[in-house]
C-alpha cells in the first residue's frame, strides 16, 4: 500500500501543526511520499509566507530592496525549526534563497521559496530523502507545465526513493529556471506524484474535516460531503470551493487513484473520499454542493433575428479570441446572447471589445454589465429529480436576489446563475437552504 499525503499551508504553519503533520506520516507506514506547502496562516490577521514571498518580488522590483520583508520571513523559519528541536541548520538555505530572490529577480523562484524551505524542514524532521521539485517537475521554457517528462522524471527518482518529502507548488524547465502552478497548486505536486507511483491513494490533509456542501465562511457550519465524484469535484473546485485545485483531478483520473480530504487538526475524522464515480445508488441528496466565485462580468448582445444570422456568433467569439480572452458561459435567447467573462480578462479593454464586436456584428444593442459573481449548484441527483431548477430559482427570488443568467450543464450536474456580487452570500444561503445540503 502506497499513500501520498500532501499537507496545505495550515498544516505546515508553526511547529505544532508540523508536529502533528509529522505524526500523522509516521502513524501509517504506507505515508511513503509526502508534498508539503509553504508556512500558511497561524491565525486569521497573520500572513502566508507565500504572500510575503510575492511581497519581496514586488518590493524588490519597486525599490530595489527587500530586505525588511526577507527579515521577516528569514525569522519566521527560523524560528519553526527552534521549535522543531532539528539540528538542522537552515541558515545557509535562507541566505541562498536570499541570493537566488536577488539574483534571478524571478517572481516564480521567488514564490516557489516557501514550499522548497518547508520541504527541507519537514525531510529533516521525519529523516525522509528531501527531492527537489525542480528536480522532478517539468515544465516547459516558456512556463508550460509538462506531464509525460514530470511522469518520467518522477517515476525514475522514486523508484529508488522509498520516502521523500518533495516540496509542492513548483517545478523547472530544462535550464533549471523555477516555474510555479496557479495559487493553490501544490494539490497538483501531490496529484502528480500519486500518479507517478501508482499510490492507492492521495491524501489531501487540510484544516477542515473534509469537502463541505458550501464554503464555511459564507454558510453557517455546512454539512461535509462524505462520498464525492471525480466530476462533481472539477466542477465545484473550479467554481471556488479551493479546499482542493481543480486542476488536481487530472493526473489522478486516468488511474482512478482515490482523493482523501482530511483535517490535519481532526485526523479521527474520515473526511470526504473523491472517487472516479458515485454509483446512482449511492446518491441521496439532489445537491451535492453549491460553490461560487465574484469577479465576472456579462457582455449583454442583442440583435432581432440574430438566429438567422449564419456565423453570427463565430464573429463574436473571434473578436474575443483575438484579445485572448476566453468565455465561460454562453446562454442564448431568440435575439440575445449573454458572454459571461472574467473582469481580469478584459479589464482595461471594455470599451474596444465593444467596438470590435459592433463592427463585427452590427447589434440591436450591446452593454457590460460588471459586478457579477457566478454560484454552481452542483449534484448527480440533479438528472433524476424533477424540478431543481424551479427550486432553485424560487429560492433566490424568495431571498430577494435578482437573476441575472442562468445555465444548465449538458450533463446536468450542475446549474450555474449569475447574480450581482453583493448578493453573494445571500443567494448561497438561499439555495443551500432550498436544498438542506
Ligand atoms: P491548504 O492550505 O490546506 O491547502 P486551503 O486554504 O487551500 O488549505 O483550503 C482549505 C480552505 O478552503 C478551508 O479552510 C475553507 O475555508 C476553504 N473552503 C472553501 N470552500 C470549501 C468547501 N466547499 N469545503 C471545505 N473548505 C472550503
Ligand atoms: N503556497 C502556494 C499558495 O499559497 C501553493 C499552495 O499552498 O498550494 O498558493
Ligand atoms: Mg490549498
């Protein structure tokens, strides 16, 4: 039996929680390959190194220094490894690092920092080999992460590394130059990694007791999702329930390698196991969870017999691939359109997007609305259940939140809306409400 166990930020946070880490690894024999993160928060005012990390590429970029931030996180893992009891000696790691942030002025290197002192720190604590991620996971020079060469390399390494430690987040292209995943992406290290050795499972060890039907910090003690689908999982990560990287299900999903989610600071609990499918016996509730994400906006065309129009709606998209921008939701009516695209992706560009887009297609009427967060409800139980999208919409009116789209999957395991962000909260707990989930 082999087991991945990543542990997140909170979990790597201070020498308590690495302790209780370390104990969770050496309680199980099976705990062969562990990817830690870099130190989270200790309490809820405190900083992640990782952001104090990015903080030092800014400054350094804006002033040319970075020393009172460096400090600060020099003093940080110092102090951890004080706690710790290690005789490890992590002074001559912090000052090449230190070096490397000048050197290379590299805001991935800089960012990758706290994953790779983690690693070292947690390696010496549990006497495991310390692997390198920029040894083991490629990525390609223009920053392209690289799966069949991470697979080889990883597979080559730990053949004969029974126990590592190999830090999350990062890898290097063939220069050695550092590259980092998105925010959150030490789920994938650990996803790839169980891959690579064929693990019976991957443990996601968190700060909750598992995936929860709703974001703790917008619903009131949500119930937690004992048994989840490799699908439902993509669709609500992607939506924003970040416990885990929606990216995270790739690497795992063509071995069909099981996601433990635990809670570092609970481990009696069980958590929420994440499986290639739940069997339509299994499912009993309609909703499985509901998660949402602000920061959208809506390109509104309208255009009377828009339907007729052959390539109408090929224009529209080549305008927006033009300017790279890529759409997430496209509902529409007789004689509208409604393109829901993030507000990063055309911020700044608003006022030429339109333009370009009444050359091309010469509309009724076009307008962006911005200020617009989108919630997915998201369940097998949806196929089999009658009227869940009246429910759900019924529900927001209810709670006085104004539709403003609406789309169902084509496998209808999810519907997603579109509300105003201030409704945000409001409308999560309405539809969570609706459906006791
Ligand atoms: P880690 O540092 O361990 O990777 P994260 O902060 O990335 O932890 O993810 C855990 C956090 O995700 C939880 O503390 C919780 O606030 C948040 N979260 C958001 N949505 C959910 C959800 N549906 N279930 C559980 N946690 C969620
Ligand atoms: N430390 C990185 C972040 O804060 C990666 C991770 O925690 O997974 O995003
Ligand atoms: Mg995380």
């Amino acid at each position: 039996m082999i087991k991945v166990a990543k542990f997140g930020g909170t979990s790597m946070a201070d020498a308590s929680a690495i302790t209780r880490s370390a104990n969770i690894i050496k309680a199980e024999e099976s705990r062969r390959y562990v990817v830690v993160s870099a130190p989270g928060k200790r309490f809820s005012q405190d900083t992640k190194v990782t952001d104090m990390l990015y903080a030092c590429c800014h400054e350094l970029e804006l002033d040319g220094t970075c020393e009172d931030t460096f400090a600060k996180i020099r003093e940080r893992f110092i102090g951890i490894c004080a706690d710790l009891g290690l005789s490890l000696d992590i002074t001559p790691y912090l000052d090449k690092v230190k070096e490397g942030i000048y050197k290379y002025r590299s805001t991935s290197y800089c960012a990758s920092r706290g994953e790779y002192l983690s690693g070292v720190i947690m390696a010496a604590a549990l006497g495991y080999e310390f692997v390198d991620a920029a040894d083991v996971v490629v990525f390609t020079c223009d920053g392209e992460f690289d799966a069949a060469s991470t697979r080889s390399a990883l597979q080559a390494k730990l053949a004969d590394t029974p126990r590592a430690v190999i830090p999350g987040f990062y890898g290097a292209d063939e220069h050695g130059t550092v590259h980092t995943f998105s925010r959150g992406g030490s789920d994938i290290t650990g996803a790839l990694i169980a891959e690579a050795v064929k693990a019976d499972m991957y443990e996601n060890w968190t700060d909750v007791n598992g995936f929860l039907s709703a974001d703790p910090r917008v619903v009131d003690n949500p119930k937690l999702i004992s048994k989840l689908s490799y699908k439902e999982l993509r669709e609500l990560a992607y939506m924003g329930a970040n416990v885990l990287h929606h990216e995270s299900i790739f690497p795992v999903r063509s071995s069909g390698i099981p996601i433990n989610i635990r809670n570092t600071f609970a481990p009696e609990e069980s958590g929420t196991l994440i499986v290639p499918e739940v069997k339509d016996s299994e499912v009993t509730d309609t909703v499985t969870g509901i998660a949402g994400k602000t920061g959208y906006s809506i390109i509104y065309i309208e255009k009377s017999m828009m339907n007729n129009e052959y390539g109408f709606v090929r224009k529209i998209l080549s305008v927006l691939e033009q300017y790279n921008i890529s759409f997430e939701h496209m509902p529409s009516g007789i004689d509208t359109l409604s393109i829901v695209v993030s507000d990063s992706s055309i911020a700044g560009r608003e006022s030429v997007l339109l333009d370009r887009i009444t050359k091309a297609v010469a509309p009724d009427h076009i307008k962006i609305k911005s200020g617009i967060c989108l919630i997915a409800t998201v369940g097998h139980g949806m196929k089999s259940n009658l009227g869940t999208a009246a429910k759900l919409c019924g529900a927001l009116s209810g709670a006085g939140v104004n539709l403003r789209m609406i789309d169902q999957g084509s496998s209808e395991l999810n519907i997603i809306v579109a509300v105003d962000s201030r409704d945000y909260g409001k409308a999560i707990n309405a539809i969570y409400k609706a459906f006791k989930c």
